[in-house]
C-alpha cells in the first residue's frame, strides 16, 4: 500500500507561539509513522499534529490536508 498526501502550504507554513514554521521535516515524519494506518487516520495524524505543534497560535492560512491510500 502506499499513500499520496496532498496540502496547502498552510500546513508547513503553520506558525507556533514562538514563530517556528512546522516544516516539511515534521510532516514527513507524521506520514512515515502512520503509513501503514487508513487514509482517514493519516489524515486526522496530520491535523492533530499541527494543531499540536501551533498550541492555539493564530494562523494566517489555511491548513487544508487530503490523504489518498492506495490499497492495491
């Protein structure tokens, strides 16, 4: 199985309260530990991990994420 996970920048470029982008690097690593989870699973993974890292600050996009798995 494999997975293509598409977004807008809003999800790297989430800020947190000291100003520190989330980044490619920290996205990646979500993808990589839950690869082998649902497609619905991944996704909210990634939510959850930027509302995580951003602890409430205000952003100035959006964060709009789509998790496509391939299964066959």
């Amino acid at each position: 199985a494999a997975e293509l996970v598409v977004c807008s920048d809003g999800v790297t470029e989430a800020l947190n309260v000291e100003g520190e982008e989330f980044g490619e690097d920290r996205l990646a690593a979500i993808i990589s530990e839950q690869h082998a989870q649902d497609a619905p699973t991944i996704l909210n993974a990634v939510v959850r991990g930027v509302q995580t890292f951003a602890r409430g600050a205000a952003q100035h996009d959006d964060v709009t994420a789509m998790v496509v798995k391939f299964t066959g």
